[in-house]
C-alpha cells in the first residue's frame, strides 16, 4: 500500500524534467504542496534567477536537535543517452522503476514524501526536516545557498541523512571537490630572447610541479587508517593550454586542476601553499621582467567532503534504523560535508544503487525503495 502510493509520487517526481540547465520550479512546488498538505512549515527559496528554488521544510516544533532529510532535485541530461523507454516517464518493468533521477535522487525523495504520515508522528520525537535543493549536480549550488542561511538561524538542526543512492549501505564519508582555473599572463618575444619575455607555459610547468611536490606531501599527510581509496587527498591536472609556436614567447596559458580532499585541513593546505608559492616565487619573478605579467585563479567549485568522524550520531541513528553496523567511505561527492561543516552530524543511506545514476535506462528497484520505506518508517518508533 505505502510503496504503491510512494511508485506514483515517483512517477509523479521523474515527470518533471528538472535537468540541471533548467528550472527545478514546478518539482519544487510539488514538493511543497506535498509537505504543506501534511502540516509542514515550508519555505520555498529561491535563488537570484528566479529559476531555481531550495525548499526547506518542517515537521513539528521548531527546535534544536532536529533530523534533516536531504535531497537533490536536479537531475543529470539525457543528451546523447540511448534509453530504451522516454526517461521522463517512469515505466515498470521486472521489478524495477525506470527513468531520470529514479535512484539519483527522486527516488529517496519519493520515499520522504510517501511517509509523511509517519514521518509527523516520529515529529513529536523531534523536529524533522527536509532540504530538497537546485543544482546539485553541477557543483552543489544550492545547497551552499542553503547551508549558509540555515547557519544563521537560532534553530539547529543536529543530524542529517543524505539519501544519495548507496544500495542502503551505510557512508560516512565522502571526498570533497575543489576545481580551479589559473591564468597565466606573461609578456611575449622572440624565442632567440628569452630573458627580455616572460614565458606564461613556463611559469605554468612550474606552478604544476609545485602542485606534484604537494601531491607527495599530502601521502605524509594522511591520516593512518584513513577509509577512502586512495587513502589520501588527491591532485588531478585536467588541461593546460597555451603558448602559440616553436619560437614565440609564451604570453598565455591556461590551466585546468582538481582536488578530491579528505579533509578541510587538506583543502587549506593545498590551497595556502601553492598560494605562497604564486605570491612569493612566481610572480616577484614574472614582474621583475614585465610589470603587466599575472597569475588569477578562479574558483570553479569548491565543496567540501564528507570527514569521517569517530562520533557520528547521524550515522549511529541510521545504523540503528537499518540493522547495520559498518560505514564506508563513497568516492563521489555528495551535499553531506556542507551540513557537516555548519555543525551537523551528516550520513550518507539511500536506495538504488550510484552504478545506475547519470546512465541511460537509471532504475531504482521495488526492493530498494522498501528498504528506504522501512528505514523512515522506523523513525516514527524510533528514541533517542
Ligand atoms: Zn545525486
């Protein structure tokens, strides 16, 4: 009866065609409408476009120590995808639900909104609340949106479970995500000269070899035990570009880096040295030659993970409504680490499985979504 009613809010959710590049609007008001017709306070946020909206929501008294159940209503395009039925109608076939965003992740969602009845009563416990946010899959927008005006307000939530799809196994920690662009300008010249340019791909080469120096520094740096794989915080150069012939100066590059950090002690890290060495190496260098010559870095995205901790109350509470008793570590980033860095307990429990997400024909099972129906549903009894 539950899961019947929870198939048709996700056939219901997968109809919206809320992909990342357009307005996640009229999912979010269904969503809404869903909440408020179960007594929730809903806010409905929207974002300086007027295209996007966050929405977060309450059942129960507004007090400390509530359980925010998260989730993302943007989904990952089609384009180029060779799907065997329309992916923005949900259709059933051998025990499995498919379309867009069944597992990532409409179909957590439609097992929140398919429980709310007794998600009202485990309210009396304590407060529970939703976060369903625009545009995680392009970088986490919204929910850093979301995270900064929740850090402001009297009222702290203490525990949130992210419903990412983990095939219901236990995570309580992701890798972070920091993706930088860096500029290089230099001063270009006859390749017969060099002294009197500045060669921008040289300058890049150099700042990228600091970036392997810092690679080695961060195997020092990991901590003994440490559960992701690899263990460490990791480097990636993506691109470099620049430079225009053999025997031209270099006036221009461009460079393109990642960093998957385990921790925001890592982050800072990376981030102060290979700063230091910009302002205190590079550049002092480069001027000393052409006064117009830079470096400017932007910052494409920069979310922080998920840190396992040894105390986790969020994960202890999902063990408990689950039967588990093991977590892992996911590779893939998740919106965990921004509830965890304003102070929250985060984990990440949800079903289908991350091997169907942002593919043609995406599934989520009936046995999948019974296990996520269950463990919800085991809040309403659940103490502590
Ligand atoms: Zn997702």
């Amino acid at each position: 009866m539950r899961l019947d009613t929870t198939r048709a809010i996700l056939s219901d959710l997968i109809g919206f065609p809320s992909v990342s590049s357009d307005t996640n609007l009229p999912i979010i008001h269904y969503i809404a409408d869903r909440l408020e017709a179960a007594g929730a306070a809903v806010e409905v946020m929207m974002d300086p476009s007027g295209h996007k909206a966050n929405l977060f929501a309450t059942l129960g008294e507004a007090r400390d120590g509530g359980l925010v159940l998260s989730g993302h209503s943007d989904v990952v395009p089609v384009t180029d995808q060779d799907w065997t039925s329309d992916p923005f109608t949900m259709t059933e076939r051998d025990g499995k639900l498919y379309g867009r965003g069944a597992c990532d992740m409409k179909g957590f969602i439609a097992a929140c909104l398919g429980s709310l009845d007794l998600l009202a009563e485990a309210a009396r416990t304590r407060p529970i609340h939703f976060a369903f946010t625009h545009d995680e899959e392009v970088g986490c927008l919204g929910a850093q949106e979301l995270v900064k005006i929740l850090a402001k307000r009297p009222v702290k939530p203490a525990l949130c479970i992210i419903g990412e799809p983990t095939s219901m196994q236990v995570f309580d920690g992701n890798k972070g995500c920091c993706e930088y662009t860096v500029r290089f300008e230099g001063r270009p010249g006859h390749s017969s000269a060099p002294d009197k340019g500045v060669n921008a791909v040289e300058y890049a080469v150099r700042y990228i070899n600091r970036l392997f120096e810092l690679r080695a520094e961060l195997v020092k740096r990991c901590p003994e035990g440490s559960r992701f794989d690899p263990p460490q915080t990791t480097l990636n150069i993506g691109a470099l570009r620049g430079g225009i012939s053999h025997n031209v100066i270099a006036p221009r590059a461009e460079l393109n880096w990642e960093m998957r950090p385990i921790n925001e002690a890592d982050m800072r890290f990376v981030k102060e040295e290979i700063a230091s060495f910009v302002e205190d190496t590079l550049l002092p260098e480069m001027r000393a030659i052409a006064p117009e010559a830079g470096i400017s870095t932007e910052t494409i995205g920069e979310v922080v993970g998920l840190e396992p901790m040894d105390e986790n109350a969020a994960r202890d509470l999902v063990f408990a409504l689950t039967g588990q008793n093991h977590a892992g570590c996911v590779a893939f980033n998740t919106e965990a680490g921004l509830f965890q860095s304003i102070g929250m307990d985060a984990v990440i429990c949800g079903p289908g499985s991350i091997e169907q997400a942002h593919k043609a024909d995406e599934f989520v099972s009936l046995d999948q979504m019974s296990q996520a129906l269950a463990m919800i549903g085991r809040l309403a009894s659940a103490r502590s």
